[in-house]
C-alpha cells in the first residue's frame, strides 16, 4: 500500500464570483521510503499541494489516502493530530521561534502530544545531536547562522518520528555550503527509512531527491526517476 | 496541552517581555489597589466613626419624631422635618416616675452668626433643658448651666460652649455680658468644659439656651427636634424604650404600635443603621472604583490583539506541529490570565501597603483606626482578576485559534 495515493486532486480559491484553479486532476502515489522532489515554477500550486498533503489546507474535489486513511474525512482535531505525529515540516524561513532556546524550539511539537514533560527534554537532545546541534541546546535561536537554524527546524520536524518529513525550499534562504549539509541530512534520514517530499523550484536541488514530479500551472507535466542523483556529504561537498 | 504547560509558556513569553507586561498589567494592577485601599480604608474609617459613637454612651436611648421602617435610618436623620414631637412629651416621660430612667433632655438646634463687639463667629445654638447637664454628663467651667425654672420661664440666659466662649471673649471673662442671638438679647450666666467633636458635632461650638426660649424667641417652632432618654444601667434599656413608647402612645392617643409617629432607638441601634449606611457607601466606592479595573480589562484586550497580530507566525507555526484550536484557545487566554492575576497580586500588595501606611499615620494623628485588610477582600481581587483575564482574554485567543495556519505561516 502507498503511503501517499491522490486520486483526480483539484483545488480552486474562490474570491466571490472568481473562482481560480490551483490545482487540476492531479493523480499520483508515493510509497513509504520514498525521496520525491515536486519541482515547478513558482504559481505553479507546489507549495498548495504540500499544504494539502500535510494536512494544513483541504482540497476542493478528488480523494487523498494517507496510510489508507481518507483524509477528507477527518475532522479539525483529527487532522491536528495527523500534522502532530504523522507529519513533520521544514520551512524556506525557519520559522523558530524568536527569543527561545535551541532546545525550547525543539521541544515545542511535544507539547501538543500525550509525551510527559520529564521526556520532553532528553528526546529533544537527541533529535538535536542527530543534527549535529548538541553543543548548541540553550543558545538563543536568534544567535544561530541560517545553516544551524535550518537544522534546528529539522531536528523539530524529526522529534515526533513521523512517517513522512516535508520540506519546503529548505535550501533557499542558505548558502551553497550550508545548503548542502541540509540536503545531506535529508538523504540520511531518507536512508534511514524515512519518507522525505521536497518542494523546490531548482532542477539542482530537486536532483538530490530520487524522484521528480514536475507541476506546471497547477497540473502534473512530468514524474520521472532522477537519473544522475546528487549526492552531499556533511562538509558542504558534492560527490558523485 | 496540559494546562502546566501553557503557565509555563506564558511566563516565558511574559519574561521575554518584560516592559509591556508590566505596562499591560498597570490598569489591573492599580484598579486592585484602588479596590483594597477603598475597601480597607472605608473599614477604617468606620470604626472610627463607630468607636466615636460607643464612647457616647450605650445607656442613652434617643426618640426621633416620625416612624421609622425596622433597619433603615429614621427619617428625620435624612433631614426631612417632622414635627410630632413636643416639649410636653419629655416632661411626660421625665415625670413619669420609671425608677431607671434618670434623665430627659429635648433638644432644637439652629445657627446664627453671634456678634460681641469686632468679633463674631458662626456657631450653633441649642435649645435643650436644665436636663442636659445631667443625661448627656457635662461639665461646667465657670459660672452655672440654667435651672429649670429659668427654662420654664423661657430665660433669656445663655451658656457657651468652650470654643464659642474663646472665639467670641478670647481671654476675658465673659459671664454677666450680653450676646445677640437673632437679635434677641441673652445674658451669658456660664461657659462650659472643653468636650471635643463627638458624634458628629463639635460640642464646644455651641451656645446652651433653655429649650421654651429658643422655640419661641428664635425659632418661632413648637416642635422638638429629638430627645434623649438616660437609663441608669444598661441591662435596662430595652424595657425603657418599651416604656417610652407607651408614655409617648398615651400622650399622642395613639392605640396601634403601627400609627407609631416617633422612633424609639437605642445607641446600638443607632450603630446598626450607621454600620448599614457607611456599609452601602464603601461598597459603592469599591464599586466605581472596579470602572479602573474594567479600564484595564480593555487595555489588556488591546494589547492581547496586538499580540495575535505580532505572533501570527509563532500561531501558524504551533498549528502546523500539531496545536488544535483549543490549544491555541486556551494558550492565550492563560496568558492574559497570568498578566491580570500577576497585576491583581502586585496591586493588592500595593493596596495593603498603602492601606497599613493609612491607619499607621491616623493611629499615630491620636484616632482610634483599626487597620482592616480582610483575607476575604484579596481574595475578591484575586477572583476579580482572573474574571477580567476570562473575559477581556477570550476574545483574542479565539481570534488567534481562528487563525489559517497557511497565511499565518506566510504573515510577515
């Protein structure tokens, strides 16, 4: 069974009388383990369809299994729970939050989990070490260069060990070197068993992934197998 | 979310914000104070003027005219003039033979402006009766109060109270000299003992005349304005007022209790419906001063939608690890909470510092003021504001509950 099936996705904004396709007929799955990259230009909908496949926005017709669970009908606190331990996000700008600790950053998805607060602390230590921040735990995020918070923000999307890991141009806002550390993390996890989707608008990065979906103007152009992968290695170096 | 964490959380948010939680919680903080120092000094106050009225004397029993309902203040002490009450009526009772009744005095009361030579002063005159001396203990200091012979005769004599006698003759001897009172001569035949302020009424500023004489020489009434019965013993004066009554029935051919046009009260009573009046005033200054704590309430409520608006990320960025509504909810409505609860216990610690510092300086200033800071009244604050932070704080945490986590995510 796919981890990921949509079948004849749409989705369309509606401003009074104008309604506006983002999104037409898509039909593709992803199975568990699995490394895709959804490349297009931007307006193309790759950003609303990661929203919809991470459960933050709803689609206006079609159907989207999850782990054979359809999630149209799922309710508010259910979906909640899906983006809570099923999921993970890594953002373009971080988004950690201003004037806390490395470790209160990583921290905060436990919080809207059943995990008791004595536990929180050494699973967060451990998601942080795992990306190479464990001399970093009680540094203010504001502090940290782009590379280091991008990997904060990674060990915060790891923290809750979901099945499937988003990142949305996880690399753009990073320097080439940093940049490729962050992709090297990725492979690694994906190594390791987990599903990684990633979001980009750059053939190069797009290449570290083992499959390509293409969008152009909200429909599926292309879904090919990378040939000539990518590979980076911790020191910002490629090897091929 | 457990609830732990979101305390946890909004001190940390509150501690990252040092200053504008403090601004925030200022209204809240200062609407408290304002209620405990209200609440604390009014009690003070109280038993200040209470201490004043036991010292009194608890064996004197007052008649008012007109009837009074059971609680409530007679109404002759609002200041409506009701005139049922006769001099004859205190004769009736202080001749009425009961052996624990001891004195009656009647009294009216008016101003005028006195003048002796370039001096003149602003002062009350009491009519009363020879009595007077007797059930109320004063004292003369020099020459004599009047006889009741000279009261009957309607006698034009006078006696001054301490401070007139000073105000008026400063170090000369003022007894045989004449004053004008409403242009009636009156000879001054005594000058009382210094008694203070009691009960209202500066004792020393007055002028003693016999009761006929100001009736009829000065005021042109037949009525008296109150009367005050002495009983010799405490134990006896509920069956005095019994007795007064009947006397005061029988006089006025009254046969039902309910026809009533006087009121009997006895000192303690009289502290009851002052207790019930000062209460009612305490409790309308506690009330408009809770308008400050409201006040506040929308101050935080605007500072909390700011907030929203500032944290638009940090809400999408909760909802997209997994926050539900609810979470989100009940997030910022702690943290209003904490802001208005920290500000109620810094204003009630204000509010009793304000409050000991009040009766320490009245204390040492000679009045008898006990210091009042009732548990249940910082209780009332604490609860107080916590409501306020419910209230003022559900608004903007469902406005940040309600937040797309998408646009908030993209908000910059």
């Amino acid at each position: 069974m796919s981890l990921i099936d949509v079948k004849n996705l749409s989705k369309e904004y509606r401003n009074g009388e104008v309604v506006t396709p983002v999104l037409r007929g898509l039909n593709f799955a992803i199975q568990k383990g699995e490394f895709a990259a959804i490349m297009g230009p931007s307006g193309s909908g790759k950003s609303t369809l990661m929203h919809i496949l991470g459960f933050l926005d709803t689609l206006s017709s079609g159907q989207y299994i999850f782990d054979g669970r359809d999630v149209s009908t799922l309710s508010e606190d259910e979906l909640a729970e899906m983006r809570s331990c099923s999921v993970g996000f890594v953002f373009q700008s971080f988004n950690l939050l201003p004037r806390t600790t490395v470790l209160d950053n990583a921290i905060l998805p436990l919080m809207y989990t059943k995990d008791k607060r004595p536990e929180w602390s050494a699973k967060a230590k451990a998601a942080l070490e795992s990306v190479g921040l464990g001399h970093r735990l009680h540094h203010m995020s504001d502090q940290l260069s782009g590379g280091e918070k991008q990997r904060v923000a990674i060990a915060r999307a790891l923290i809750n060990k979901p099945e499937l890991i988003f990142a949305d141009e996880p690399t753009g806002n990073l320097d080439s070197k940093s940049g490729l550390q962050v992709m090297k993390i990725f492979q690694d996890l994906n190594a390791q068993g987990h599903t990684v989707i990633l979001v980009t608008h750059e053939k190069y990065t797009a290449e570290h992934a083992q499959r390509i979906l293409r969008l152009k103007d909200g429909a599926l152009v292309g879904d090919e197998k990378v040939r000539d992968r990518q590979l980076a290695d911790g020191n910002g170096e490629l090897r091929k | 979310m457990h609830y732990g964490n979101s305390m946890h959380c909004s001190w940390k948010t509150l501690a990252a914000n040092k200053a504008r939680s403090f601004l925030s919680m200022l209204g809240v903080i200062i609407g408290v104070m304002v209620v405990i120092i209200i609440i604390s000094v009014g009690a003070g106050a109280q038993s200040l003027i209470l201490n004043q009225i036991k010292s009194l004397g608890s064996n004197l029993v007052g008649v008012l005219p007109g009837q009074s309902e059971e609680k409530g203040p007679p109404v002759a002490a609002l200041g409506v003039v009701i005139t049922t009450l006769k001099y004859e009526d205190g004769k009736a009772i202080a001749q009425s033979g009961n052996p624990h009744i001891i004195g009656v005095a009647s009294y009216v009361r008016g101003i005028d402006t006195v003048v002796v030579g370039d001096k003149k002063t602003d002062t009350n005159f009491l009519g009363t009766t020879a009595s007077y001396i007797n059930v109320e203990d004063a004292n003369v200091e020099t020459g004599r109060f009047f006889t009741e012979e000279e009261e009957r005769a309607m006698g034009r004599v006078a006696a001054l109270g301490s401070q007139v006698a000073q105000d008026l003759f400063g170090n000369d001897d003022p007894l045989g000299k004449q004053i004008k009172i409403k242009r009636t001569p009156f000879t001054i035949i005594g000058v009382m003992k210094a008694r203070g302020v009691s009960g209202f009424q500066n004792q020393d500023n007055q002028i003693f005349v016999p009761l006929p004489a100001a009736q009829k020489l000065l005021l042109g009434i037949n009525h008296v304005s109150f009367m005050r019965v002495k009983v010799d013993s405490g134990e006896y004066v509920d069956s005095a007022m019994d007795f007064v009554k009947q006397i005061l029935r029988a006089e006025h051919g009254i046969t039902n209790a309910a026809d009533d046009d006087f009121t009997v009260r006895s000192a303690t009573d009289g502290l009851a419906a002052l207790t019930q009046i000062t209460n009612a005033l305490r409790f309308f200054l506690a009330a408009v001063a809770s308008i400050a704590l409201v006040v506040g309430g929308f101050g935080i409520m605007n500072i909390m939608l700011a907030a929203v608006t500032e944290r638009t990320r940090e809400i999408g960025l909760r909802k997209a690890v997994g926050a539900r509504h609810s979470d989100i909810t009940r997030q910022f409505l702690v943290e209003t909470v904490t802001i208005t609860l920290s500000g109620g216990i810094i204003g009630a610690l204000f509010g009793i510092l304000l409050s000991v510092i009040a009766a320490t300086v009245a204390q040492n200033l000679g009045y008898k003021w006990d210091l009042v800071v009732t548990f249940s009244s910082v209780l009332f604050a604490g609860a107080v504001s916590v409501a306020i932070g419910l209230i003022f704080g559900i608004v903007p945490a469902r406005r940040a509950s309600r937040l797309n986590p998408i646009e908030a995510l993209r908000y910059e």
